[in-house]
C-alpha cells in the first residue's frame, strides 16, 4: 500500500536540552487505522502537532502524500485534517456557519457540502443543533462538530488526538464507524488514545511511544499475538 504518512527520525528538543520527541521513525499507509499510545507527557501530542503544521521541529523529516511538512505546507494540509483533543472553535458563530466557513477554506461546492453536512450531522444525531451558537454547545457537541469539519474534504491523512474523549458511546461507536468507512475508500487514519481497549478492536497498526521513543511498533497481529494489547503496553514500558 502507499505511504500516506511518513515520519522520518523526527527530532523536537524544548528549552533546556529536553526531547520532547526523539528519532521518531513511523509509516502510514493507506487504509491504515494507526494507533499511537503512551502515557501523558510521552510524546503523543507533540509528535502529532508537527505532523499537522502546528509545531515546528529541529532534526527529521515529515512527508503527507509524498509532500514535506516543512517545505509544502499547504499541500500537505490540503489534503489533511486534524482533530485535536480539545477543539477551540469559533464560538461566536452557529454550527452551520462554522461548518459553511470549513467548506469555503476547502473549495466544497454547494451539492456536495450539502451531502457530506447531512450525512455526518445526521449521523452524530446534531442535525437539530446547527443553527445554535457553539458557545452554548457541551464538549462532546463541540466534539462532533470538530469531527464533522474534518471530514468535509474527505481527507487523504485523518489525524486526531485521544478522538474519544468526551464523546458518549453511541458517538465513539458512529466515529469508529466513519473511520472505517473511510479506510476502506484508501483513506489513513492515525491517532492517540489512552483506550486500549478501542486501540485493540480498531486499529490494524500500533505504535508505543515512551520518553520521546517509539518503543515498540508493528501490526496489531504480530505486537500481541496471544496477549492483550495492555499486557504488550504494560511489558514493554516495564522493560524501558
């Protein structure tokens, strides 16, 4: 399969010496359902905020769809979307006219921004909601319109940090839904949870990151194997 994402020994050092991020080396193909996991402070978030164009690094190389971070931006956010764990919004305006603005930025014509906003509001049961002010939405609502704004483009790379979080059940399982719906079109999703359980069922690939080192890397077949996926999670960062 493609690679659609390509870390290559991508380094972040922070003020005072600290690595933040160190070699970190990861491929994404298409169809890939990526799961990056580690405890807070390990390197989830800062290696994803480099992969979206939001955090500037010192050493590596990062390509999407073939095309550098550092020297093709655009291109790359082109044809990306992002979902961080705490979406900051425009609160001042009605979901509709966040989503409206979305699609402008992306160039959606009007049938198809139609199509796309029906389907994924329907399916996140906000449909009746849009036309609320975001300040008066809770997290998870602002969640799901976060979710819905990144799929407008139907993205080539899905990134989305702890996506989980805050969603009720009936969400996270629509989103697992979505996720796979999208794979199976060639689309490659990577993205961090604490849930191991959800990164277990879900993901085809995994990634342990610990100290700002991936630790440990692979199919989800060969990494567990016999064992559970918090078994292989607990042994490998024991053995760090």
């Amino acid at each position: 399969m493609k690679a659609v994402l390509e870390i290559k020994n991508y380094t972040k050092v922070y003020g005072g010496g600290k690595k933040a991020a160190d070699n970190v080396c990861l491929t994404v193909e298409a169809g890939d359902i990526y799961g990056f996991i580690g405890h807070n402070g390990a390197g989830k978030s800062t290696t994803i905020r480099a992969v979206v164009g939001v955090l500037d690094f010192t050493e590596g190389e990062i390509y999407i769809d073939g095309h550098s971070v550092k020297d093709e931006a655009l291109e790359c956010k082109k044809i990306t979307a992002y979902i961080p764990d705490n979406p900051d919004l425009y609160e001042n305006l009605s979901g509709i006219q966040y989503l409206d603005f979305i699609a402008d930025v992306f160039r959606i014509d009007g049938n198809k921004r139609q199509e796309v906003l029906k389907k994924y509001a329907d399916a996140f049961e906000i449909t009746d909601s849009l036309g609320d002010l975001i300040s008066s939405y809770s997290h998870g609502m602002k969640q799901k319109l976060a979710i819905i704004s990144a799929l407008i483009h139907e993205p080539k790379l899905i990134v989305m940090d702890e996506p989980f979080v805050g969603l009720d059940p009936k969400a996270a399982y629509t989103l697992k839904q979505i996720m796979h719906e999208m794979c199976k079109k060639g689309t490659a999703i990577f993205f961090s949870t604490h849930v191991l359980d959800v990164a277990e069922k879900l993901c085809n690939k995994v990634a342990i990151i610990k100290g700002g080192k991936i630790i440990d890397s692979g199919s989800m077949e060969e990494l567990v194997g016999k064992k559970s996926l918090e078994e292989v999670f607990l042994e490998v960062q024991d053995e760090q």
